[in-house]
C-alpha cells in the first residue's frame, strides 16, 4: 500500500471552514514563491544560511514564550494562537536538531574515510 493511497480522495474535508474565521484573526506570514527565490541568493554560505536558521528557530521559541505568558497573564489572546506558536517552535526546534545530526554524521563519515 503506498502512502499515497491513504489519503482520503476528498480533502476538502481537512480543510478550515469559514464560519470559523474572525475578522480579527492576523493573517499568516507567506511569502510568494518568486519572493522565496529572491530572497536566498545561490552565492550564501551554508555557514551563513544555518545560522539564519538558528536566528528563526530562536525567533519562533521566543515567539511561543510570549505567546504563553500573555495568555497566562489573562491577555485577550486566543488559546489556539498559542498552541500553534508552541508547535511552529517544536517543529522548527526538530528540524534545526535533525540538520545538526545529520550534518554530525556526515562529518564523522568523512573523518572515518581512509586517505
């Protein structure tokens, strides 16, 4: 069975209804395919694009920190704002580690190779 196969032939299901959303609900940050290949230049260090990584990763944690103080404080923040901001975090959090372990292992495989 592929994985292909077990998604349901009617997504439609799976998307958001509109009565859900409010007018005051901000709207989320996307950036336009051409936009993205704008922005990330082909001459970038890998140096310099991990480290802008780790510069959102940290972004998004803090973000998610706020986020949870506000609505402890009894701000008038929706809860499921805030449980998104804390996922955008773990997730970015997972990838940024995953990157370093694979990175890690590629390094060691190298230092293992025979000259």
């Amino acid at each position: 069975m592929s994985p292909l196969s077990a998604i349901p032939p009617n997504m439609s299901s799976f998307m958001p209804k509109l009565d859900m959303v409010t007018p005051d609900m901000p709207l989320p940050d996307v950036t336009a395919p051409s936009e993205v290949s704008k922005a990330a230049p082909s001459s970038d260090s890998f140096a310099s694009m991990f480290g802008r990584m780790v510069s959102e990763v940290n972004t998004k944690q803090n973000a998610a920190t706020e986020a949870v103080s506000a609505l402890q404080s009894g701000q008038k923040i929706p809860l499921h704002q805030t449980v998104i901001a804390m996922e955008e975090a773990s997730v970015s959090f997972q990838l940024m580690v995953e990157v370093r372990n694979r990175l890690l292992e590629s390094y060691q495989e190298i230092m293992r190779m025979s000259v």
